[in-house]
C-alpha cells in the first residue's frame, strides 16, 4: 500500500503530466520529486511511468496502482471514521423500516435534521407492510420501525412506544355503485364488490388484510397512495386513512359511507432492539424526535390526497 505522499505524487503526475508541474503543485524541487518517483518504482520494481512521449503519463501498471491505491486510502478512512463514531457512541449505521402507511416525504425534514448533526453515521431506510414491518425487526433487517399497525409481538430484546392512532374512513368513487347504497352499509353489501388492499409484505406469517370480508374478491396493491388512487378511479372499495382523503371527500372525488360496522383506529407503534447491550446515539436521536406530538400527526396525517 502506498503511503499517503507516495499517492499523493503519483497522481500529482497522473493530473500535470510533468515532473516540474507536479513539484510546482506539490511545493516541491523537481528533484525531489524525480528522485522519489525513481525509488518507488525501484521498491516496486515496476515501470510506473511512461517516458517516452513529452508529456510525462503512468504507465498501465501506474495507473492500476493509483487508482487501486486510492480507493484503499478512502477505505481506510471511511474505517477510521467508523472506529471513531463507534468511540463516541454512535453506530456504523442505522437502518430504519417504516409501515408503508406512511409516505416518505414526511421523513425527509427528519433526514435533513439528522444529517445537520454531522455523525456521519449513514441510513437505511426501507418499508414494509403489516407483519412485515415487525419481521424487519425480528429478522435484524431493522434497528427501527416506525408505525408498525398491528399489535407488537413476542421478540427478544424488543422495546415499544405508541406513535398515535390512525382514523380510518370507508370510500367510493362516485360512480361505484356503492356511492348511492343506502346507509348504513352491511357486511354483505360490501362483500359482494372487489376491495383494494395494500399486500402484506411479512415473508413468515400468512398475509393479513384490514377490513376484508370473507370471500371478498381483492385487488391488491403496492401502497397506500396506489390504494387511494385505485379507489377514486372505481376500481374497488375498503377503508382509508381519513386524515388524508379528508381532501378528496370535500372535493366530491370520493364518497365516505357509513358503515354498519366501523372500523376502530389503529394505534401505530414505533419498536427497536438495543444492539450491544444499549442504545447508541443516532437511535436514541430518532426515538425523541419520534416521541415529539407536531411530527407524530404530520407522519400519521400524511399527505393530503
């Protein structure tokens, strides 16, 4: 491996293409510098430069060299940087997993505050759906997750917090022919039309679906957004987050019905297991700015469809 001025020289040549240029960036005699590109290649015993046009360039074996050399200089770095993050109590990194009942742009001011702290301590952040967010968790694919919806199960280590609770409102398009049903609306009149469901993303437990009645032809989707969408185009029916299609009911793009049934809210959880015995900084970060009530609503309340 090369030293730090070794590498530094060599790609002084590589940019300059001259012995006295690259002393002249360097702040060096040219000598000094000739002299130095002469033991290293005597110490490697190669040809690293090539001295047979005017302009001074490396040779293929100097150019495999810097480079390579160059990215084992910012791996040793980035291992330093590691080592001491670790020192002071911060993790080598953090990997965040939300329900996708969330949307991610409510993350991003987070992400920003986050990133102001200069930990450099980098993020993962991915979502799940249902029984896949906790699984997240169980499997080690999650230091965090953030709004998991059903209750928290049996997993060693975890610790839990209540993030809020989610209303939900039953809509239609207003062409489906549920909009002019008669209220309140039965369990059997609604199993008669297809419902839009967000898949469970859970690899372990079978696949969980909210507010789906038994034999009720489904159409399932990526998202919650995809979900909201496909409802106002008709093309099937189920509850929604009613803080964010609060909108599009005022607008008369989807029409809310009174159940028979209602659906209770759900209350979100956010979980997390201590690595190595604690907590380390950056998680503790998240977890009180998770416990602030303003960011709370505004990741349960989400976007306005």
């Amino acid at each position: 491996m090369l030293s730090p001025d070794e590498l530094q020289l060599l790609q002084a040549i590589r940019d300059t293409g001259s012995l006295s240029r690259a002393a002249a960036l360097l702040g060096k005699a040219p000598s000094t510098i000739s002299h130095a590109a002469r033991q290293l290649e005597n110490r490697l015993d190669a040809l690293l430069f090539d001295r047979r046009r005017y302009r001074l360039q490396l040779s293929p074996a100097g150019r495999v060299l810097v480079e390579e050399s160059a990215r084992i200089h910012e791996d040793v770095q980035r291992l330093t940087l590691r080592v001491k993050q670790v020192a002071r109590g911060w993790e080598d990194r953090l990997w965040i997993v939300c329900d996708e009942i969330f949307e991610f742009e409510t993350l991003l001011p987070v992400i920003r505050d986050f990133d102001a702290l200069g930990s450099g301590v980098p993020l993962r952040i991915g979502h799940e759906v249902l029984g896949g967010t906790w699984e997240a968790l169980r499997e080690g694919r999650a230091d965090l997750v953030i709004g998991a919806t059903n209750e928290p199960p049996t997993i060693a280590g975890l610790r839990w917090a209540e993030l809020g609770r989610m209303d939900w409102s039953f809509a239609v398009a207003p062409r489906h022919p549920l909009a002019r049903a008669r209220e309140p609306l039965k369990p059997e009149q609604v199993q008669k039309h297809r419902a839009v469901v967000v898949g469970d993303s859970s690899r372990q437990s079978g696949e969980r679906s909210y507010g789906l009645q038994t034999g009720q032809p489904r159409l399932a989707v990526p998202t919650m957004r995809a979900k909201i969408l496909a409802q106002r185009e008709g093309l099937g029916v189920g509850w929604l987050p009613a803080r964010r299609v609060q909108g599009l009911i005022e607008r008369g793009e989807l029409v809310e019905k009174r159940m028979a049934q209602p659906r209770e809210p759900n209350v979100l959880y956010l979980g997390w297991r201590s690595r190595d015995g604690g907590e380390g900084q950056a998680l503790r970060w998240w977890l009180d700015r998770l416990a602030e009530p303003r960011l709370a609503k505004r990741l349960i309340d989400g976007l306005p469809a």
